[in-house]
C-alpha cells in the first residue's frame, strides 16, 4: 500500500473499460481527463465508465479533470501539420490563415503590440523555437517576422510559449467556463487550472464553484510560468494543491532551474498542509518502451523522497504503447523509494508551522507515536476528511485508514500521502468504530497478532468538528 499517490491520464490508448480498470488494479489513485486533448462527450463516457468501474470492483478511485486553459496557439495547418527548418524564415499572422512551412496564424491577435523584437516563441514544449525578427502588415493583416532557431514538426492549436513575455491573456475563457460546469454536473473530485497566473485566479474559479453550490471539488492550481511561481505562497493558501507542470514550466524558463523549484513548491505545499503533485515526462520512455530509463526511475524516486503527494504520468498513459504497465512501473518505483523516506524529518518540519490546537497537536502526537510504537495502521474515521488530512501532513511511516460513510469525503482523499479511503455504512459508537477497525485492518494490510494500531478521530461523530481521541489498540 503505496503511501504516495498515482495520477493516470486517460486518452486513446486508455480510455476502453478494460484498460481502465487495468491502471486502477495497477496503483492508479486517480484518472485525470485533460480537456485539452478531449470532447465534451468522450469526457462524460470516461467518466460514466470510471463510475461504473468503481461500482463494479469496490473501489473509489477519484477524477480529475484538467481544464485547457487560456493559451497561446497556432491555427491550422494545410494536412494538419508543417515542418519549420532550422535557420528559415517564417510569419506570424495575428488573423486566420491556413499554415505551411513559411507561415501560421495564432489565436491571440494582440501578440504583435504584447511581444518584443529579439522575443522568443518556444513550440511544442520548447522542442521548435522562434526568435522575433521584425513586424510587419500584408494585405492589412499584421504578422511577426520570425527566425526558426531550432525546427521541427508544428500541428493544429499547438501551445505556444514566451519565456520572459508576460502577456495579458484572460484567465477564465468562455470554453474553460463551460468545462467547470460539466466538471460540477459531473460531480468530479478535482479541477486541475491550466496557466494560473496569480491567486486570484484561483479565486475566481473557486467563487464560480461556490455559486454552483458545490464545496466537493478540489482545485489544484497548475505552476507553469515564472508569474505563478513567484506568487505560489499566495496561491497555495487558496487553492487545494498545486502541481508542478515541468512541461510548460520549462517552455517558459531555463530548465535548469525547474528542479530546484519543483522541490521549493514541494516543501512549501508541504509546510501549508496541501497537496503537491510532480508532473510531466517522469517515465517517458515508456511510451514506446517496457523498461523506463534510469534517470526516469531516479526522478520518480527523488519527488517521493522530497515529500511529495502524488506524481503524474500524461502522455505514458494516453497515447503510449504500455498504459497499464507504466502504472504498474511507476507503483514499484515508489514502494522502493518510499523505504527510505526519512519520516521523521517530514513530521519535523510539519510540525515547525502546525497551528497549536487540539487537532494539530493530536494529528502530530498520532503520527508520532505510530512511529514510535511501530503501528501497522492508523485509523481515523471522519466526515469531511480534515482529521486524515491534518494526520497525513505529519507524514507517518503508516498507512492512514480513513473510514467514512461519505463518497464525497472519501474521494477527495485520494491525493493526500499515506491516505487509504474507505467507504463504510456509517458511524456509530466509538466501541463499533473499533471493533470495524480492528476486522477491517486484516483485509487491507498484512497484520499479526500484538500487532498494533491506533484510531484516531473526533467523537462523537457528526458533532464534533475537531479530534480530540487517540487510542492505541493491540490486536
């Protein structure tokens, strides 16, 4: 029982019942749906099947879906696609043009006025890049004179990026309005935010959730520009988690730095008690091959042993060759990292900026002495998921069995480190509590007698609102 979270993307390769289920018994935590590469109606029928898959084996794993976000993107090309040769020449049209090899369109019109001579226009991850040469006007419409620096193969609504251009795209567009409401009608557990600029972009989008009414879906605010990282603090206290978008963050600036600042948002959410999550080319070889490469296997093992709260795999698992078992690859990898996760440093630097209430201080003494003591599990039934949470936040090196008899609460687990949901009837009398936890912790965990566990939680249920019991069981 991995303690640090799975997110698989569902896509072409994946997207069938069987594959699904497959990625779920594999270690996958939680199914992520970009919007970006997928329609209103694929995205509803992949849920539908998610649903349908946990109704049929038990399980609960959550959903994510993962808006598109306001962006800079080429328009059409002829077939689809073009090829820039390093060293040409090419242009830039701010209207619809069809494209080709010496010229495409993009969707921002105010691209010319926003961006400056000498800019540079990185494509398709930073993989084709641009430098601004001059500006100009044919037939009346405005283009950018580029260089090609580096070629390659550019396709339909491709992203662009603009290291060192801050443009004044929207935040919130008509199309990623209409994606919120499916994801509430849908009743997802998570909202990923593509191109978060500022805190209050977050905002924004948490409002729009509460004048729908709803207070189940995560937002996870995605960290892709120097914009979002230098106001991350601010966006971590309003947002639900962050994750650390490598691919467009390393568009957007030197990617030399993206690894000492993936492991500063880490520490950060860390020390907020908020999820962080690593994505992005963590097993990318196993799009095409059965084995990831060392430096893959190194990668996923450093974001555990930072404290990390879920890693993610993308393209591995939507349109490459092994989906399932790059899930199953990436569950090892962390099982044998997780083994030298120094826990106790974790529970130490938690603890420097926990708040000193009663929840706080019981979470910190709970992980703590499961350590101390060795415990095989810790139990903590909840209504709304807090005490998990708090408990998860001091990182013990056991498992956290949160019981609850709400779907909702148990879902919106399924991010947090050590957390294992489980869907129960209801709560009753602690000494029921107890006596469940004691036959439960058999099915899910290897466990002998004088084993122990401790049960944590607030009680009596349903009016208490904070923990205020620890109770250390033998079995």
């Amino acid at each position: 029982m991995n303690k640090t979270k799975i997110i698989a993307t569902v896509g072409v390769n994946s997207s069938d019942k069987e594959t699904i289920k497959e990625m779920i018994n594999a270690g996958a935590d939680v199914l992520r749906i970009n919007l970006e590469h997928t329609n209103e109606k694929n995205c509803v029928e992949i849920v539908n099947k998610i649903n349908a898959i946990n109704e049929e084996i038990g399980t609960n794993v959550a959903i994510m879906l993962d808006t598109k976000g306001s962006m800079v993107r080429t328009g059409k090309f002829l077939g689809g696609e073009a090829e820039l040769v390093t060293g040409t020449k090419i242009r830039i049209y701010m209207e619809k043009i069809v494209g080709d090899s010496t010229k495409f369109s993009v969707t921002y019109p105010s691209l010319i006025e926003e961006i400056s001579y000498d800019a540079i226009i990185k494509i398709n991850q930073g993989h084709i890049e641009l430098r601004v040469e001059d500006k100009g006007k044919e037939d009346g419409i405005p283009y950018l004179l580029c260089e090609v620096l580096i070629g390659g193969v550019v396709t339909d609504d491709t992203c662009l990026n603009f290291p060192e251009t801050r443009l004044e795209l929207p935040f919130l567009t008509a199309e990623d309005r209409k994606s919120i409401d499916l994801a509430n009608k849908l009743n997802v557990d998570f909202l990923a935010l593509s191109f978060v600029g500022t805190h209050d972009d977050v905002l924004e989008i948490n409002d729009l959730l509460i004048d729908m009414g709803n207070n189940h879906i995560g937002i996870i605010a995605k960290i892709e520009n120097e914009r979002a990282f230098e106001d991350i603090d601010e966006i971590i206290k309003v947002a639900d988690g962050v994750m650390i978008a490598r691919g467009d963050l390393g568009s957007e600036l030197p990617m030399e730095r993206v690894p000492g600042m993936q492991k500063a948002i880490i520490t950060k959410a860390h020390l907020a008690g908020k999820v962080s999550i690593v994505a992005t080319e963590l097993m990318a070889s196993m799009g095409e091959e059965l084995t990831p490469t060392r430096a893959e296997v190194s990668d996923v093992a450093n974001a555990v042993l930072d404290g990390a709260d879920a890693v993610m795999l993308a393209a591995e698992t939507t349109i490459g060759k092994y989906p399932t078992e790059t899930v199953a690859t990436m569950d090892k990898i962390i099982a044998t990292a997780e083994l030298d996760v120094d826990y106790f440093n974790m529970m130490d630097r938690a603890m420097r900026t926990e708040s000193k209430d009663t929840t706080g201080v019981l979470a910190h003494s709970v992980a703590y002495n499961s350590n101390l003591l060795d415990c095989k599990a810790i139990f903590a039934p909840t209504m709304s998921g807090y005490t998990a949470r708090k408990i998860s936040r001091f990182r013990p090196r056991c498992p956290i069995i949160a019981v609850s008899p709400d779907v909702n609460t148990v879902r919106s687990l399924a991010l947090n480190f050590g957390v294992y949901p489980v869907l129960i009837d209801e709560l009753k009398t602690l000494e029921k509590i107890i006596d469940v936890s004691k036959k439960m912790v058999k099915d899910v965990i290897d466990i002998n007698q004088g084993d122990k566990i401790i049960i944590t939680g607030g009680y009596p249920f349903k009016e208490v609102r904070h923990t205020n019991f620890m109770k250390i069981e033998e079995i």
